[in-house]
C-alpha cells in the first residue's frame, strides 16, 4: 500500500506490461509511479500549481530541493524586502491575502501567506529532494525524473519517479548569477552576493561598492544608506526608474489600466511623462533611461523596470554615488572605467540570477516553451506533457495564470487517462513497487 498521499502508487507492470527499468536503476535506486504529475519546485509557482491540482482532485508530486517552501524567499532575500506590487496582484489562485495585511506585504508577511496556502491546500512537498535528470522516454511515453534526497548530514536516497506529466516549477531566479572581475580575488574585504545579503545594520561606516542598479541594487544600496554606510552602485547600461506609486496608485496597475485601451507605446509614452513629473530627469544623476518605453522593454526582453522605493531620493542628494563600469579590483579599492580608484570595504554583486534547468532538464529546451516561441499567455505548456510555470517573466500574477492553465489541461487529460487505465487494470491486483 502506498502511503504519501500525494502520490498514487500502482504497479508499472500493471501499467505497461513491457516496461522494466533499467539494470542499472533497479538496484541503485527506487523506482516510484507517481500517477499524476510531478511538480518540480515549491516556490510560489509549484504552490499554486499543486492548489489548482487539488481543486481538480488530481493527484501529484512536488520535490524540493530545500528543506522548506519558497526558499528563495526564506534564505535568500534581504530583511527589509516588501512586495514591490499590490497584494491583489500577487495572491496565488484561489486565496486572497488577509484583509488586515498592508497593500505592500513584507516578506514575512508573505512568506506566512505562503505556509498557509500550503496548510489550507493541504501541499507537503518532498523536502531535501535534488533532481539529478528528468528525460522522456520515447518508447513508454513517460518522464524519468532521478533524484537524490538527503536524509541528515551524512545519508542519501536515490529514487526514479515515473511519471506521464512533469511540471516546471523552480523560476528563473534558481542560481545566482557572479560575474568575474579582474583582481576580485585580491580584495580583502567582504563580498557578497545580494542573494547573501541580510541587512547593513553590521556594516555602519563601511564604504559598499554596489555592483548593479535593478530592483535589488536599488534596495541594498538603500538599506546600506539608511544604516548609515557609504554605498557606491554601479550603473554599466540604461535602466527605468518609475515611481512604485502615482498619485496614490500603483504605478503597475495604472500601466495595466492604460493596456487596456491605449496601445503599448502610448502607455510608455504616458508612464514616462509622468514619472518625469514625479522624480525629474533620471539622466541628470547618472540613470540613462532606455530608447525603449518600460513596458515594451518588459515584454520584449524581459527586462523589469526599478520601482523606486525611496532610493531615487537618496541618490539625487548624493548619499547613494553613481559610478560606471568596473576595471578591475585591487586590495580594498576598485578602478573605473572613467579612470578613478575608489577605496572600498566590501562588495555586493547584485547581478542576479538564472534558471538551473538546463542542468537537469535532459535533451529538452524549455525555450520551446518559453516567451521566446510562445508569448504569454501561452508560454506555459511544451510537448511530451511538459509544462512551465514561472517562466514568462509576468511575475506573481501571470505565474499564478499559468498555474490555473497548467492545472486544468492535465487535468483534463488525467481524467481522460484514468477512465481507460480503469478499464484495463480492474481485475489486476494494484500494488505499490515502492512507498515511504
């Protein structure tokens, strides 16, 4: 009998008489049917596909590689850290915020949304669970997803899930991204990647070298000024700075008012003027702004604009210094590429992040299901039962989108399947090959 109930264990054989698992795979690994999909990721997006599953009594799997949900939040974002969009536009399906939290949650706020999400769906993702490979195996037309789980500091299992549907869950912010730079490794002070980064509350006095000026640069290098440090931030290429409000209102969801009735360009055109009339002339202070409007640049490479939480400020008083590109590092200084040599204590690279699925994710390219062949909103699902959730750089919202979309074709399909297998296995004996 199988006992996680997320997962509906029968015999493969019973399944597909011809199947056996590799030689090799029957004795070093367990090898588990999981009838229904495997979610990969218990981040938001796989929260939100796992709920929707369930609402459609659809079984399934999740396997995380961290040792609780939405990790990225929990162990790799800075304390001061809110929603930079109104709750109503990051609520996963089926589940709204509390009435009594903010417009703009903290990241504690969300992070407690997020276990009661996972509480009031009742989701238990397999913890401590690695995937190694995932490849679809033609002949049987299934997934194969190998995993390694840890089991304390010095254990670990190997297990093969067989699965007819894998879901794409870890987003694109799996891995953080840390450039090379000449004589990086010469600098005696900290360095940091913003992922590492907490608060700068240990770092008074300290003079920051800040390497990029996206969202989290912006942040960071406002923490360190509101902790009384000396943040210089790098700015290498133009960038958008919007305010997070105009006139009270979110500045997202008065560009997605405008969408509605007036073209893409008109709507940069619009969000442009006013943000010049609420912060002035960005240029003036080191921020060149892009020949593409904010919203175009989103959707056509993906690029996020900065939403000004109160950085832009501390910059035009000159608290938060604007500096070019790097040369090269040296014991505690930087040279730029304009000439001069800052002396410096620390370092924080907030260069960002990348997906790992190319590392895992065998002989498929989850750029065939992607923006880049498929715009949002139809970028969620690929072939073979292959789906993506998180990919389409539509944030929360079109995550949770995605999510519904994913949930609702496999489970048309599920149910599909379930009839037929009813009638051909209803005089089988079903037994697990494996359980926990």
């Amino acid at each position: 009998m199988c006992t996680n109930q997320n997962t509906n264990c029968v015999s493969i054989s019973s399944m597909l008489p011809n199947f056996t698992p590799k030689e090799d795979d029957m004795f070093s690994r367990r090898c588990i049917w999981v009838n229904g999909p495997v979610i990969v990721g218990a981040g938001p997006s796989g929260l939100a596909v796992a709920a929707s599953l369930k609402r459609q009594e659809v079984p399934f799997i999740i396997l995380e590689r961290a040792n609780c949900i939405a990790s990225l939040w929990q162990n790799r974002t800075y304390d001061r850290l809110k929603l930079h969009l109104p709750k109503q536009f990051c609520q996963l399906p089926n589940l709204p915020f509390p009435d009594d939290f903010p417009e703009y949650p903290t990241k504690y706020q969300f992070i407690q949304y997020l276990e009661s999400y996972a509480t009031h769906f009742d989701i238990q993702p397999k913890f401590n669970e690695t995937v190694q490979s995932a490849k679809y195996d033609k002949r049987f037309g299934l997934w194969r997803v190998k995993t390694v789980s840890r089991k304390g500091l010095l254990s670990s299992f190997e297990f093969e899930y067989i699965c007819r549907w894998l879901v794409v869950a870890t987003g694109e912010n799996a891995e953080k991204v840390v450039p090379e730079f000449e004589g990086l490794e010469n600098f005696c002070g900290d360095v940091l990647h913003a992922s590492d980064y907490k608060s700068g509350e240990i770092y008074r006095g300290n003079r920051f070298l800040v390497v990029g000026c996206g969202n989290s640069g912006m942040e960071v290098s406002l923490d360190l000024c509101n902790h009384d440090a000396s943040p210089s931030m790098v700015v290498r290429s133009s960038v958008h700075v919007l305010p997070r409000e105009i006139l009270g209102k979110s500045t997202f969801e008065v560009g997605v008012t405008m969408i509605k009735w007036m073209p893409v360009w008109l709507v940069d055109k619009t969000l442009l003027l006013l943000t010049r009339l609420f912060l002035g002339n960005t240029n003036k202070y080191g921020l060149k702004r892009p020949e593409t409007g904010p919203l175009e640049l989103k959707n056509t490479a993906g690029k996020t604009p900065v939403l000004d939480v109160g950085a832009f400020s501390k910059i035009k008083s000159g608290k938060i210094k604007i500096v070019p590109g790097i040369v090269k590092f040296g014991p505690g200084k930087v040279e730029l590429v304009d000439g001069r040599v800052l002396e410096i204590d620390s370092v924080v690279l907030a260069t960002g992040y990348r997906s790992n699925v190319p590392s895992w994710l065998k002989e498929n390219d989850l750029a065939e299901i992607g923006i880049e062949k498929n715009p949002f909103p139809k970028g969620w699902k690929g072939e073979t039962g292959l789906y993506a959730v998180g990919f389409t750089r539509r944030g929360l919202s079109g995550a949770s989108l995605d999510a519904i979309s994913v949930a609702h074709d496999i489970a048309n399909a599920w149910k599909q399947e379930t009839k037929q297998q009813i009638k051909s296995v209803a005089a089988s004996h079903r037994r697990c090959i494996s359980h926990f």
